[in-house]
C-alpha cells in the first residue's frame, strides 16, 4: 500500500510518460544539465514542483492558493493545464527570491497567478 505522497507522486509520473525514460535510469539523468535556452526540461524539478503545488493545495498553504487555483481550473479547464500555470508562478516567485537574496514571498506568487487568471 502507497502512501499519501507516493500516491501524490505516482498520479504525477502517470501524467507525464515523456519522462520515463528518466525515471527508469535516474543515474544517467540525474546529472545531466538541463538548459532552458536549449528547451531542455528538468523532469525531476518538473515533476518536484507539481508535488510541491499538489500538496499547496491539499493544505491551502499559503492561505489563498487553492481559491486561485479554482480559478485557474475553471478557465482552463483542465488540471493539468492550471497546475502547469501555477508552476510558472511558483518558478518566478523562486526566481525573484534567488535573484534578491530573500526569503519566497508569496505575493510575488499571487500576483502572478492574478494575472493568469485573465
């Protein structure tokens, strides 16, 4: 029997099967350098980050993320489609934390989502 967040993982590696070559010889891709000049996608930071905002929402943390996200899925449509927007958020919001030398701040994430929604 799966955990609660091995079911989590397993719903996310079932919707990505371009990914499981990765996932069957973690070794070989696990260092490689992805390049997003290049249009490489990191599957594990992928497929991390869709975790990450699958358990924002089971938790509602931070507070407002799963009302934003109803939006999002009501526009799309589509789960997939609105998690796949959220993570261009949450990247941003981790982008402009490094990039400050600050803690995440969640309005940055919001603000951002705000703006997906239309």
């Amino acid at each position: 029997m799966l955990s609660a967040m091995e079911n989590m993982a397993l719903e996310v590696i079932l919707l990505h099967p371009e990914y499981q070559a990765a996932l069957e010889d973690v070794e070989r891709y696990q260092d490689k350098d992805y390049l997003p000049e290049m249009g490489d996608i990191n599957p594990f930071l992928h497929m991390g980050m869709h975790i990450a905002i699958k358990e924002q929402l089971s938790i509602d943390q931070p507070i407002g993320i799963r009302q934003r996200f109803e939006r999002l899925l009501a526009k799309t449509g589509n789960e997939h489609a609105a998690i796949h927007r959220m993570m261009e958020c949450l990247a941003e919001m981790i982008w402009q934390a490094q990039r400050n030398q600050s803690g995440m701040d969640a309005s940055v994430y919001f603000e951002c989502l705000d703006r997906r929604e239309h």
